[in-house]
C-alpha cells in the first residue's frame, strides 16, 4: 500500500507541475503577443 501512494503521490505531483506550468507559459505568451502587438500594430496593451 505504501508503493502505490507514493506512485499516486508522484503521478499527482508531475500532474499540478504541469498544470502550474502549462499556466505560466501561457501567461508570459500572452504578454509577449500583447506586446508584439502593440509595437508592430500600434494598438494598446490593454486591448
């Protein structure tokens, strides 16, 4: 039983790194289209 914990312990682990991860990537992809845009377009970061 205590294999099968850590297993589950390690499978959820990599799971909420991935997600965590997923997000931020996500996040800083975002502001850098924001700003891409903004330079090439002249449209406001807020848009």
């Amino acid at each position: 039983m205590h294999i099968l914990g850590m297993i589950l312990l390690g499978i959820g682990g990599a799971f909420g790194i991935a997600l965590v991860g997923g997000t931020v990537v996500g996040m800083i992809g975002v502001i850098i289209y924001k700003i891409y845009r903004s330079l090439r377009y002249h449209i406001s970061l807020y848009d």
